[in-house]
C-alpha cells in the first residue's frame, strides 16, 4: 500500500496490490476507490493536478473520476522511474505518455486504476473496469456489444454467466481498442473484433480482430488478455509486448 503526500477525502487512498491472474514484469499497476459526494472544490490543486477545461466545466462526477485516475497514473509512473508526471490529455482524448512510456487510464463507478511500463518491454497497454451488469441489462445490450458468433457461443453456455460473459465481453474490447488505438491510429467498433475463449478460473481469454487496421493488426490476428472479478467489478487488460 502506498500513499501520495497529499489525497483529498474523495480518493484517500492508492494500492500496488496486483489485482490481476498474472502480472506484468516492467508494469506498474494502481488502483483506488473513489467518491464523487465527497469531492470539493480545490481538490485539484491541492493535489498539484491542472485539470483541462472540458473536465472543469463538467459534474462533480466527472471531475472526481478525472482526479482519481490521474492520481493513480501519477503515482503508477513514479514507482516505475521517479517521474511526478500526470497525462494530459490529447486531441483524441486519450492520455499523453511520455515517448518511452505506455500506459492506460480507467474509472467506472467508483473504481479508478492506471497502468504504466517501459517502451522497452511493452509496446501497448489497454486496462478497462467495469461494474458487472445485471441478466436485464445484459440482455439487452448483448446485441450492441457481441458479434453473432459471440452470441452463438454465449447461447449455448451456462445461463447465469450471461451477465458475466457480457459484461467481459465489453469490457475486453474498450481494453483492446486502448491498447491498439495508439499503434494503428484507427478507431474500430464493437462488431470489429470478438472474444473467442474465456475461464472464468483462470482469469485468462483471447481476442481475435475481425478487421485490417495495419499491416500487422490485420483481420484474423490474436491476442491474449487476462481479467479479475471481485465485488461487483470487473477489471480486464490487453497486454502487446515489445
């Protein structure tokens, strides 16, 4: 457990804990809980974090998500090299790493994490939480998220993973788009790639593109993810080593 010389009441802690089934060598991983009722004005500057407009125009929501992340991306990248750097944001609205670094942001009701590591080891990272959606919520979104392979398969699994394999399903795309996006700088959707394999026990899954975005990312390749499930959240990484 760590923690920065300065939290606010809405983020009062960090952890390096390793949260998921395997862990990264050359990574550093941080997560916290956050909450937005507790966040005040001048958070940010207390924290020594300069917030773009659009986020100090936004809800209390937003801004205490915004916070919670960049703290932990903070505190991520100075484990890994001594470094007090927080990412800005860029044009396409992702974070701006230094050149040789890669590292990904997230936050979902509550949950806040960020991973960072070494150019050298680690070409891409894509990390995404989730809160695991309800059997009503899952069925209805299905449609939007999975492909009809992903929906043939899911059919013929158990009934009460539904939810799960949804919600897995979601939440290993936005990871998977976080990790390509700044190698191929393309956007591509949900019916672009699907799941092909998960365990539950083991934490571990692939994903197979279903479109050319490069040369090398091209319609058929395969990746590796990994994923953790604990009190009502999900947290899944897409990993491309150097």
């Amino acid at each position: 457990m760590t923690q920065s010389p300065i939290l606010p009441p809405c983020c009062p802690t960090l952890t390096t804990q390793w949260p998921l089934p395997q862990a990264l060598p050359h990574a550093v991983l941080v997560t916290t809980r956050f909450d937005p009722q507790k966040f005040t004005d001048g958070d940010f500057q207390r924290c020594l974090i300069e917030p773009p407009a659009s986020v100090q125009r936004s809800v209390a929501k937003r801004q205490a998500e915004f916070l919670a992340g960049r703290l932990c991306a903070r505190e991520a990248m100075r484990q890994l090299d001594g470094r007090q750097h927080v990412p800005l944001i860029g044009e396409d609205r992702a974070p701006v790493w230094p050149q040789e670094v890669c590292g990904s942001i997230t936050h979902s009701c509550g949950r806040a994490a960020a991973i960072v590591a070494s150019a050298q080891h680690w070409r891409a990272l894509g990390m995404d939480v989730e809160t695991l959606m309800n059997e009503d919520r899952a069925l209805k979104l299905a449609k939007e998220i999975l492909t009809a392979d992903e929906m043939q398969r899911m059919a013929a699994g158990s009934g009460h993973l539904l939810a799960l394999c949804v919600t897995l399903t979601f939440s290993l795309k936005e990871a998977l788009f976080k990790a390509l996006y700044p190698l191929v700088l393309t956007r591509f959707y949900f019916e672009d790639a699907e799941m092909l394999e998960w365990s539950e026990e083991t934490g571990r899954a692939r994903l197979r593109l279903k479109i050319d975005l490069s040369e090398e990312w091209h319609s058929g390749k395969e990746l590796e993810a990994q994923f953790s499930v604990g009190d009502g959240h999900l947290l899944s990484l897409v990993a491309v080593s150097a």
